[in-house]
C-alpha cells in the first residue's frame, strides 16, 4: 500500500497565494498526514488477518498484506515526477483505488483458503514484477516520472494494476462479505479512473504515444 503524494492538498496554500514558506509548511503537514493515515489503514487491515490467523489457524489475507506492504516500501523511495497531474478527479481517485482494500475484513464461509492464498500470491507476483520493473518510477497520482517498456509491461500498460486486482479478488473470495465486495467494486472502479488520467497526462510524452501504440491492451492481457 502507498500513500500520495502531497505536492498539493487542503491547507497546503495551493491556488490561495500562499508565500514560498508556507507552502512548503502545507506540503510537509499534508504528507506526514497522509502517512499517518496510510499507517493507521494498514496496521488495522494487517492486524485483523493475522487476528483471523490465529483464531482459525489458516492464513488470511496474506498475499495482499504483502503486496500493500512492499508497495509502501517503494512509495517512501519513488523519484520525483517530471510532471504531476492537478485534476482533483485524479487525486480523488488515488487515494480511494489505493486504500480502498485496507478497509476490508476476514470473515469466515469462503472458498478454501490455500485457493485463495494462491491466486493473492499469483497477484503479488505480477505487481511486484511490475513495480519493480518501475523501480523508483513508483507513484500514486497520475504523473510522468519515466516510460517503461520492460518485463510485464510489454504485455498491458498497466500490469501493477492487474496484479492489484488479481489479488484483491482472491481476497474477496477468500473473505466473502457485501462490505468487501463493495470495497472491491469501489476500488476497481476508481483503479480504472487512474488508469484514465495516467494516459490523458502521458499522452503529450511522445515516447509514451510510440509505446501505446505497440502494446495495445490497459489492463488484462487480450481483453482490455
């Protein structure tokens, strides 16, 4: 999991004529909130499975704590954009398609749980062959920080993104609920708005257009 970036947020002066010094002051108390808040989401969502774990003795969750953990990592690293979006629709959509999941829970009556556990882990596999392939390009908000044409995303333009949902979805039916399915929902739906504003920002990198033009898939792989 990863927080956003604050580059601007509510009370960081952006678009208010706030001075140079107070900015800067906006930008750190914006990003040491989101991080408060990202630690928070994640302790509890790590917490309950493992609760899960050790009430039942089958683990739970463990493929997706995984991937949001290894995701933190990489966020706390990323290299500065070379260009960020400003859209609100596309920071609205970052956090929520990102954190979305954390607010899910085990609950008991789904599928086996080595199944499940092995699609998680299937997922983890292919979004950290694909953040690592980004390296320290990682972000959140859609912004231009390097084309990468290597590895997985030769296959779909945005293979992090499918690793995500692979594993999320071994979640849900792991841990069936209409909250989770819900969540699952919410966070796809808005997986897929930052697809859409990571491609309207890329679109003016004419390395980017070469690269669209080659590997034609988003998302799935022959589908979409």
């Amino acid at each position: 999991m990863a927080s956003f970036d604050a580059t601007w947020w509510p009370g960081n002066g952006w678009g208010s004529g706030a001075g140079p010094r107070s900015e800067l002051t906006g930008r750190r108390v914006g990003a040491l909130l989101s991080r408060a808040l990202l630690v928070g989401l994640f302790a509890l969502f790590a917490w309950s499975n493992f609760s899960q774990w050790r009430a039942t003795g089958t683990p739970s969750g463990l493929g997706v704590t995984l991937l949001e953990g290894w995701a933190a990592v990489l966020f706390l690293v990323r290299r500065a954009p070379v260009e960020l979006s400003v859209r609100p629709v596309a920071w609205l959509a970052a956090p929520i398609g990102s954190f979305a999941m954390l607010l899910a829970r085990p609950t008991d009556g789904g599928l086996p749980h080595l199944a499940c556990e092995l699609v998680q882990l299937a997922g983890l596999l292919i979004a950290l062959a694909s953040l690592g392939t980004l390296g320290r390009s990682f972000g959140i908000v859609a912004a231009n920080r390097g084309v990468k044409t290597r590895g997985p995303y030769r296959l779909v333009r945005h293979p992090a993104y499918f690793g995500y949902l692979v594993s999320y979805l071994g979640y849900v039916v792991e841990n069936p609920s209409v909250a989770n399915f819900a969540l699952l929902c919410l966070s796809t739906g808005f997986q897929l708005v930052r697809i859409r504003e990571e491609e309207r920002l890329l679109r003016s990198d004419l390395s980017y257009e070469r690269y669209r033009s080659s590997v034609r898939h988003k998302l799935i792989p022959l589908v979409y």
